[in-house]
C-alpha cells in the first residue's frame, strides 16, 4: 500500500483562473524543489528564466514523465504535456527557475 502524502499546487501561487484556464507560477531558488504535486489537467510549462530544472516522478505518476529527467531552460519555450503526472520540480541550476504553467480545463 502506498505511503500517505499531501499533495501541493502545481505552481507556487494562481495568477489566473476562469472557465477555460488556471494559470500558476512557479518560482524556485537554486537547489528549491516545488511541493509533490499531481497534474490533474492537460498544460503548457512557459519557461521564464533559470539555468537547468529536473522533474523527479513519483513510482505512481501516470504523466508522460516516468523517470528522473533534467534539462536546460530555453527561455520562451511553451512545453505541452499531459496530465497525471505525480513528480516534484527541482531546480538544479544555479539561477532562481521561474515558470508559468497554464492548465487548460476540459
């Protein structure tokens, strides 16, 4: 059986919300690891400013991410992904990460 945990946001904090969208943002200083979230909707990663990030899934994620992967900040880039993943976001690089995801509600 799996270990109890609480789940957090998917972003630091809501800038936006209506019927169609809920967009957050993510902010983590170097070495800072977001809370373990689940992605419950399909979404858009807008990168914003960092160096290097990592996702680290959860054994019971059922998002496209399943192992341990890292990667370079392309400032601008817009990531679609799909939703379920269960994972932490780690910032491994040596600038603050900052993100904008934007959940698209069915």
């Amino acid at each position: 059986m799996p270990k109890e945990r609480t789940l957090g946001g998917v972003g630091s904090k809501v800038l936006f919300e209506n019927d169609r969208v809920k967009v957050w943002e993510l902010l983590l200083q170097p070495g800072e690891r977001s809370d373990v979230h689940r992605h419950e909707l399909d979404h858009l990663l807008i990168e914003i400013g960092g160096d290097r990030v990592a996702v680290d899934p959860e054994p019971d994620t059922e998002g496209p991410y399943k192992d341990y992967l890292e990667g370079e900040v392309i400032k601008g880039m817009v990531i679609p992904v799909d939703r379920g993943g269960i994972e932490t976001a780690v910032n491994i690089g040596t600038q603050p990460f900052h993100e904008i995801i934007v959940e698209l509600k069915d």
